[in-house]
C-alpha cells in the first residue's frame, strides 16, 4: 500500500493541515493510500479525528515514507535523500531567508515540490489559500481601521469592536460579523471628514476575490478607478468600492506608447512605471492583493508615504498588506505581523515600524499567515484544490530519472529539485544559493 506522510506544523499560530481527516479517510477507500499523521497538538484536527479515519500518528523521519507533506517551511534537519515534500516554501523568489533550506534539500538529495508553482496553462495557481488570506486579511484590516479611528477620537466609528478573526470559530461566524458592521454602517454612517470612504483593491486574483467576497456583504457602491476622483453627491452611509487592476497601477515610461498587459509582464519595471500614487489621496483604506517581485513597479513607495502623510488632502488611514511582501509592493511594509497583534504604524519621518495604531503615519496590517486565522475552513478548501492530485503523488516513483517521473504536467513542472538537483525551469535560483 502507498503511504503519504503529513508533517506537523511548528511556527506559532499554524494549525492549518493540507489534508483534512474526510479526505484521508475517502482517499484510503478509494485509493488505497495509507496516512501517517506526525503526532502534533498544534493542529486544528484533533489526533482523534486522523485516527478515527484510520490514519496512523507516528514520527515522518526515519520512517521511509517516500511522499510528505506540509504547509509551511519544513526544518533544515528533517529532509531525507529520495524523499518527496511538498509545500509552501517561499524559494522561488531567492528569498534569502529559505537558501539554506533549498540548499539542505539539494545536499541531502531530496525532492522538493511547491503547491505554488502548481498553476496551469495561463499561470493561474490551481492549489492556493489565496482567497483565505484575502477573507482574513479585509476582517483584520477593517477592525484595526476602527482602533485608530477610535484612538483619534473620530465619532462615528462603525468599525469599533469588530471580533478578532482568530475569535471567529469559522467562515460563518466571521461573515455574520461583517453583516453587523454593515447594519452599523447603514444606521448610524461614517466619519464626515472621510466620506466618500472609498477602500481600494489591488488586483482581482485569489486574495482579491476572498477579500470581496466579505467586503461584498457590507453596504457599497463600486466605482472604477477613473470615477474616484469626482464621486458626486457622496452618501455617507456606504462605502466606495474601487478594484485597480495593472492598467491603473502603471502606465508606459513611453508617452507615445499604449498600456499592453502581456507586454508588462514581460519587461516590468523596464518598460512601466507605477502611477498608483495618483489615487491614493481618494482612499481612505487599500487592500493590497496582487503578487509582486523585483521586477515590477512598487505600487507605494517610502517617500511618497512620507511626503503625502504632510499633505493637507491626505485621507488614508489603513493599507491591509495581504500580500505582505517585505520591502516590496508597498515599500513601507518593513516588517510581517502576527495574528494576534496585526499592525504597526509606519513612522514615516523616522523610517520605523511603532507595534501600535497610534503614530505620525498609515497603520500598515502585515500579517504573513492570513489563513491560519480561519484554520478549519481554509484546511477543507486547501484539502478540496489538493484532492486530485493525492492519487498520482502516491503512485509516483521518486527515485526514477526525471524523464520517466509520472506525474500531471501541472505537478511536474512544479517540482523545484529533484533527487538533490534544480530542475531545468529553476536553474536561476543558483544564483541565490
């Protein structure tokens, strides 16, 4: 019988698991496929729910089981030659703090495979807590948005005493919060000084598309990016909302040349230069949901954040940093957060974070594990986008050459080593090593 290990999680507040005990058990019936469940009391599923579904909770290493997987980073002394671990390991960037790791992985001659280079034919992820992140990310930033609102003293404050995310025992819990922020919103209005309260939306992929989704249920208008800047007659007991996709958040350094959207992607910050600045004077809140790397534009960058922050027309508040590239999107993010204390304020004439609400600049909400918030329920969806492909991770014979590796063209082209080598498509990370 082919086994398939599950490996406990260790950073603080990560209970999510990538296989939730339903699936094991459907997947044992049908496939054969035996689980073992690293022992762990750090886990939204109970030890009890993994047995009663017949999995077996014992220690991964050592055990000779040829397909692992997990959800965050693994230790740099768990991997095992001619073993297979599949999860999130935030290497593809060259992210600096993961080279050891890749590196340990390649030394021991182990295969490393990533859920997020899982996508298909147009690059769209297909194994993702994208619109988790998103559903978590716009409670935690519209809650922190009623804490300085509260600490400036400004009346009326609908968004003052939301529950924590954390707090919520799952999804429905969490979107009958937001139906009551939004019968506070509509009673009893908003801030004058801020209406029209208009929230942005950068990009309209996963995290975008989870953050609407519970942004959705409070009372709105939407408005494209071109209307922000004359709403007439503004009603002060809904909220704007505004989605910016990248032909609002960048434009060609030519003048004479028009916006071309696979043409940016190809030549980024060579070709483009960002123009999101011109609608921040508009926003009072910005969620921020698209994937960025060096090679693009910034959409905010430190100086313009300090010199706005002195302008007598500024209104923003909040930036929800979803995506929460340190250093990146949204230059200002100079560090992550955490679940329980989400937020810093950006000091932004000392170039600091201060962990509070209060302070000279945007609160910036930078949590790097937004799902973990919503465990069970990010858990069961992650597990439902990850069924399919359990069967052939089973079958497959990681010890084989490459070529003959039988696998979904979707998973392979996701493996990042294999057998201790970088694949053909990752050979740039060497460079990072």
């Amino acid at each position: 019988m082919n086994r398939i290990g599950l490996r406990r999680e260790e950073k603080p507040f990560e209970t999510r698991v990538p296989l939730v005990p339903r699936h094991l058990k459907e997947l044992s019936e049908t496939h054969q496929i035996r689980f073992v469940v690293e022992p762990s009391d750090q886990r939204a599923f109970g030890t009890e729910e993994f047995t009663n579904v017949g999995a077996e909770i014992s220690p991964l290493k050592g055990n000779n089981i040829p397909v692992i997987l997990g959800i965050k980073e693994m230790p740099i002394d768990f991997f095992e030659r001619n073993i297979a671990y599949i999860f999130f390991s935030h290497t593809i960037k060259g992210q600096k703090y993961n080279m050891p790791m890749l590196k340990r992985i390649m030394d021991v001659g182990a295969t490393l495979i990533d859920y997020e280079r899982v996508i298909d034919e147009k690059g769209r992820r297909l194994i993702f807590f994208g619109n988790w992140a998103g559903m978590a990310g716009v409670s935690d930033t519209l809650r922190v948005l009623g804490e300085r609102l509260e600490s400036k003293g400004v009346k009326p404050n609908p968004f003052a005493g939301m529950k924590h995310t954390l707090q919520c025992r799952n999804l429905a819990e969490l979107k009958e919060e937001f139906q009551a922020l939004g019968r506070r919103i509509s009673e009893h209005g908003l801030p004058n000084h801020l209406v029209p309260f208009v929230v942005g939306f950068t990009g309209y992929g996963n995290v975008s598309r989870g953050a609407q989704e519970m942004f959705d249920l409070l009372p709105h208008i939407q408005i494209d990016p071109e209307e922000i800047f004359d709403i007439s007659e503004p009603k002060n007991n809904v909220l704007y909302k505004c989605v910016f996709k990248e032909e609002h958040m960048v434009e060609p350094k030519d003048s004479e040349a028009d916006f071309d959207l696979q043409d940016y992607y190809r030549n980024g910050s060579t070709k483009y230069k960002g123009v999101f600045e011109k609608y921040v004077p508009h926003l009072v809140v910005i969620l921020n949901c698209i994937y960025w790397s060096d090679k693009y534009p910034r959409l905010l960058t430190k100086s313009f954040i300090k010199k706005h922050w002195h302008s007598l027309n500024r209104r923003l508040e909040v930036v929800g940093d979803i995506s929460c590239d340190v250093d990146g999107a949204i230059q200002f993010t100079v560090r992550t957060t955490n679940p329980e204390n989400p937020v810093f304020t950006y000091i932004v004439d000392q170039d600091r974070a201060e962990p509070s609400v209060k302070g000279d600049g945007p609160v910036v909400m930078a949590v790097d594990n937004l799902p973990c918030e919503l465990p069970r329920d990010s858990s069961t969806s992650f597990s439902e986008t990850l069924l399919d492909y359990i069967p052939a991770l089973a079958k497959a014979d990681f010890t084989v050459p490459f070529q003959q590796l039988n696998l979904p063209k979707e998973l392979k082209d996701a493996v990042i080593v294999y057998q201790g080598e970088l694949t053909k498509e990752y050979m740039y990370l060497k460079e990072y090593l």
